[in-house]
C-alpha cells in the first residue's frame, strides 16, 4: 500500500498582512501533479493522509473553503479509486470540517474530527498489500472513554475524576490501546497504520506554531510502536521520532521567517515487513528569505536579483531610524513582509540594564544624561557628538523633569 502524506495546510493564513491562498493553492496544483505522474508511471497513490490543520483558523475565509472543496472536486473526479484521510486539528473547527462527512465517506473521502468511531479503520490496498488506517483527531480532555470494566468505581461515583483523562499522553495512550484491541480481534494479519495529530517528545516545533496551554503537551512516540507507520501532524518541521515509523511531513510553505525554509510531502510505502518513507520536495510560490545588513546596503542595490519574488524580512544592522523604511525598500523587494533593527550591532554599554536602571533612579539629578542616552539609542552614538542640534530639546526636557520632580 503506498500513500501520499502531507499536512498542516492552514488553508486561509495571512502571513504579515499577505493572503497565502495562491501560494497553497499552488502547493495544491503539486500535490494533483504528484498523484498523476505516480498514475503514470504505472505505481499509483491508494491514498492521500492530511493529518490535521486542514485550515488556519476555525472561522476560516471563503475563499480557503471554496479552494478546498475545488481541489476535492478536482481529485476525486481525476482520481476516483483514491482514498482521502482528512483529520480535524487544533486550528479547525471539527463540527464546519465534518459538514457531509457521512456523505463524502461514500466517495472515499475520510474526514475524522471525532471519536465516535475511532477503533474502526479504513481498508486501503488491494490483493496482498492491505493495510488498516486508523484516525485520531486532534485530542481533548475528556475525549477518550475508559471502559467500565478498566474502571468499576465507576458505577459507584458520579463524578470520578481519576476516569476522566486529561492529559495528551493518557489519552493517546488510552486511544491507542483501545485501537490496538480492536485491530488484533478483527485484523491482526494486515499491517495498521495511525494518522494523528499531536505533539510528540523530542520533536522540534517552529515558531509559527500556536501552541495552547495545558493540552498542548508532548506525547511520548513509543506508544505507536504497534504500528507500522504513524503519520503525525502538528508540527511545522518535517522529521522522523525514534525509530522512522513514526513521521511529520511538516507544512507544506514557511509559515515564519525563523522557520525551516525546506518544505517535503512524503512518499509512503507500506509492506508486511515495514513502512518506508521517501521526501518529496515543496517549491513554493514565494521562497521565504531573512536578510542582514544596512539601510544603505539594500537601498542602493540596483535589483533585487534573486529575492524579487522571495517573502523577505530585512534585519537592519544600523543605529540610526530611517523614516519610510518600509516603503523605500519595497521600491527594490515588492514582497517586503518585515522591517525590523537588529541589536547585534549594540555595545556592552547601550544595552546595560543596569546603566538605564541607574539613570532613572537619580532621574531628578540626572535627566540630562537620561535625555543623552535616548538620543544615542535612537540615532546612534555619532549623534552625540554634534553638540548644538538638540540642546533646544534637551533644556525643555530637563526644566520639565525639575516641574515633574517638585509637584
């Protein structure tokens, strides 16, 4: 059985004020590509795994609707054998993902955003390369059910707090074993795969992840060693847990500057004896790059080459605040996202808490120096040297510092 896992697509995500939608919608176009050169070729995809985060936010735009239901539409039509497994996350709203859901089943389309039949799998394969594909959406207090049997206080308690699980580790571990009962009573000869979406220990998150408190907890990956093949989503960077059966595709685009600008779907293989998973690049629309250097560095380049159609954040290395920064070097990046000043270039002694801590509790007395030091980590140190420029100001400061002090 081979299947195609990607995930995290946050359909509708603004990024610094810019609409994403034609960016995913062109990770969209490489997603039918995939499916289609591996029709071709005579190896064919028997499903398509997006364990989780299908849209940004659980409102989300339109437009991202209308683009998801346009590439189902599409998918289904050129590909009508194909299995699609579409899990519920954190950022969805399972009761707008699961709309038809009863009816979409009948065309092989999965969409999972509850509980109420987690232990039941999908059949995916055919002749001797089956395999069982379980879904688990994204987990929260309460969810998993414990049998009474596991817990007969039960029956004696109205409120046993001890049965209700809370954390993510107790409820994947109970979800879990709850799946693996019930596999090895109907199916115990077919190899079982697990979709979900959940954060696993050790693993490496990217900033561009809202992580909530208290459910947000990380989930040990040796509880899926039951499973040939767990394909996770939630976390932004592609990488592998443990031993490699256990794997995040990661996003399909950079969703922060600081994140990971090398993007994957996966190619999954799966057989009696294992899982193999192969890393299929992403090319995005608009590569995200930072940049470093100064004003003058960026502004004086005659084109931007390379970076004109990149996303790009510019760390600016000077001192001084240059008015209109953004819009002057939109003139050479249109797709300008970010302007920020970088710190690297301070001394030991602009960026002394203790030195402004000290200032500002003789402040009566030293006002004059408070006033010397702000003009200095606004326009750097040569301006304290041109004498005469702010002594205006810096005389008003001063009176005005003398009335604060003697109300």
């Amino acid at each position: 059985m081979k299947f195609l896992q990607t995930g995290d697509w946050h359909l509708g995500k603004v990024f610094y004020e810019q609409s994403l939608l034609e960016d995913q919608k062109c990770f969209l176009d490489q997603v039918s590509k995939e499916l289609a050169d591996a029709e071709d070729n005579g190896s064919p995809y028997d499903a398509l795994v997006v364990p989780g985060d299908i849209y940004d936010r659980a409102v989300p735009p339109a437009e991202a609707v209308t683009l998801f239901s346009s590439f189902l539409n599409r998918i289904r039509t050129v590909f009508p054998r194909l299995h699609l497994f579409f899990l519920a996350g954190n950022h969805d709203s399972a009761e707008r993902l699961s709309f038809a859901a009863e009816l979409l089943e009948n065309q092989n389309i999965h969409i999972c955003t509850g509980m109420q039949h987690f232990t039941e799998p999908v059949l995916v394969g055919s002749g001797s390369c089956v395999a069982a594909v379980y879904q688990l959406p994204y987990l929260t207090p309460g969810c998993v059910a414990i049998p009474q049997k596991k817990n007969p206080d039960m029956q004696n308690s109205l409120f046993n707090t001890d049965a209700v699980l809370r954390s993510q580790q107790q409820l994947a571990e109970e979800a879990v074993r709850q799946i693996w009962a019930a596999h090895q009573k109907k199916y115990q000869t077919l190899p079982a795969v697990l979709c979900a979406h959940l954060f696993t220990l050790g693993a490496v998150s990217s900033d561009s992840e809202r992580l909530f408190t208290g459910a947000a907890e990380q989930v040990d990956a040796s509880i899926f060693a039951p499973f040939v093949y767990t394909a996770l989503g939630h976390l932004h960077k592609a990488q592998k847990c443990g031993s490699g059966s256990v794997q995040y595709s990661g996003s399909p685009l950079a969703y922060s500057f600081g994140e990971e600008p090398s993007k994957y779907m996966l190619c999954v293989t799966v057989t009696e004896d294992g899982a193999k998973a192969e890393r299929i690049p992403v090319q995005p629309l608009h590569p995200v790059v930072t940049l470093a250097g100064t004003f003058e560095q960026f502004y004086s380049v005659s084109d931007s080459g390379a970076y004109r159609n990149c996303y790009v954040e510019i760390q600016c290395t000077d001192t001084a605040v240059h008015e209109n920064a953004m819009a002057l070097l939109r003139t050479k990046y249109p797709l300008l996202l970010s302007f920020t000043r970088s710190t690297g270039g301070q001394t030991a002694e602009d960026a002394s808490l203790a030195e402004r801590r000290k200032l500002l509790q003789a402040s009566r007395k030293n006002s004059g120096d408070i006033f010397d030091l702000f003009i200095r980590d606004m326009y750097g140190e040569t301006s304290c040297g041109n004498t005469g420029s702010t002594d205006s100001e810096k005389k008003l400061f001063i009176e005005l510092a003398q009335q604060e002090g003697s109300l």
